[in-house]
C-alpha cells in the first residue's frame, strides 16, 4: 500500500506514464453493469493496493478479480476489451466478429469477398448492403495491446478502395461502393484520422468514433464475443471460434456446441445463464 501521499504514477500498455485516475477507474467498472455501492467499494481496494510504476494491467486484474468474486456477468463486460484481443490471432474471428455487428444493425452481410478493381483484384473482409449504402470493410487486427493503427493502413486501405470503385463506375450495371471502412480493435494514431477526415475513410476502433466505437456497438446491440466468458475455458473458447460461433448470443440458439465439448448440465446452465445476463440490453 502506498504511504507517502504522492501521485500514483501508472505504467500504460504503451509504456507510457501517466497519474493514477480514480475516476477512469470507476467509470470503466460502472460500464460492467455494477452498483454505484460495489464501484467505490472495488475502486477503493484497487487504489489502497497502489504502488508507484503499477502497470495498467496489474490494476485491471486486481478489479477483475474482485468483480468476479461478486458476479460472472459484470466481470465479463469488464473485461471486454480483453476479450476482444483474444479472438486472435489469425484476425478471422475479428472479421467474423465486424461482419455481425453490420449484420445486427440491418445490413445484407458477405465477408471474404473476392472484388475487381480496375487494376487488380481485392479480396475483401466485409461487404455491407443497406438503404443505399454499399460498404467495403478491411479489418485490422492486433493480437498485442499497445500497437496503434498508423497512417500507412488506411492509406493503403483506401488506394484499394479506389480501385474498386474505379471498376464498379465502368460498369454502370453494377452496384457501386459507396462506403469504404477500416476496422481495427486497437486505436488509430492522430495521423491516421485526420486522413480518415480528409479522404472521406471511415475509421471504426475501440473507441472511435466517439461514443459509436466498438465498445459502443457491442453494449448498444448485446454483440459480445464468447471470448468474454469467465466460466468457459481456453480450450472451448478456442474449439468454439474454430466452428465459426463468436458471439455469445449464438451459444443462446445453439448451445448443442456445449453439449460437443462434453460440459456437464449444472456447468452448462452457468454458462448460460452468465451469457443470457450479458445478452440482455
């Protein structure tokens, strides 16, 4: 515990240091779903533990662990963030993941598309169809928190966007991209959305945009990723992204996926019943 009433110093993922913030600390356990009573309760353990040089991620855990103590459900959306990095790390599960949050929010969703452009061809992550919006989605995945998005990818990306429409407007049959998009779990640097702005690129991340950022999406419609469980293991988290199932809400239809990896039913209905509490919004 730390005594001697200076300003806690902590470490980012980045390295970078930056003083210890009670109230961040409060606002990211009030966004778990928890109390305002278990908030300050947990705060107030977490900050009595503080030392100078703690790293983020000492801090998350510690609060993880005494969410989790109280209840699954508001661990689980804690740890969001967490969870997201862990659909790594061959990226699919990310696109997979992107796909339904289109897909929930009313578009007419393909992903793995192979597009013609006019010099190349591209393959695609995502396409999205609806209300005259025809968007092409590359998505960006780190496996590693603490790596930004830099300028370079949505440069690239949108040189590929180019092309594709450049293509489609020749053939006027066709329906044009109208939409380009790069989507990243991490956060994209100042250079990267200031040419996002200026070419018309839209840039989804964690945060950004504000208050519409992954995090936003994935409270709003209840798309949380099986990655998010405290009850499941490594092990059926991994079988269950190997057979395509992401999001949690699919566990909620097709729970004979629990039955596959031999769970017993009193654990089974934990799981279920931590899912059906995250699902609700």
């Amino acid at each position: 515990m730390e005594t001697t009433g200076e300003p806690i110093e902590i470490v980012k993922y980045s390295g970078e240091r930056a003083k210890f913030s009670i109230n961040k600390l409060k606002n990211s356990l009030q966004k778990s779903g928890a109390g305002e009573e278990l908030v300050d309760e947990i705060a107030n353990r977490v900050r009595d533990e503080l030392y100078q040089g703690i790293s983020t991620k000492e801090i998350y855990n510690r609060a993880f662990a005494l969410l989790k103590k109280k209840e699954n459900a508001f661990a689980s959306k804690y740890k969001l963030k967490k969870a997201i990095y862990e659909l790594g790390p061959t990226g699919f599960p990310f696109e997979k993941f992107v796909s339904a949050l289109f897909l929930y929010s009313g578009y007419k969703v393909k992903t793995g598309q192979i597009l013609q452009g006019k010099c190349v061809t591209h393959e695609v992550d995502v396409v999205a169809e609806k209300d005259g919006h025809y968007i092409i989605v590359e998505c960006k995945f780190h496996s590693e928190e603490g790596r930004n998005c830099n300028v370079k990818i949505p440069l690239y990306i949108h040189s590929r966007y180019r092309d594709i429409r450049e293509f489609y407007g020749q053939n006027k049959n066709e329906d044009k991209p109208n939409e380009g998009w790069v989507a990243t779990n991490t956060r994209f640097t100042e250079d990267a959305l200031e040419y996002g702005k200026c070419a018309g690129l839209h840039l989804l991340s964690w945060d950004y945009p504000i208050g519409n950022g992954l995090k936003d999406r994935i409270d709003r419609l209840g798309l949380y990723p099986v990655t998010v469980s405290t009850l499941l293991t490594q092990r059926e988290k991994d079988f269950l992204l190997s057979r395509d199932v992401v999001l949690c809400r699919q566990l909620i239809n097709d729970n004979f996926y629990l039955d596959h990896l031999g769970i017993s039913e009193k654990r089974k209905k934990r799981i279920l019943n931590e899912i059906n509490l995250l699902c609700k919004h």
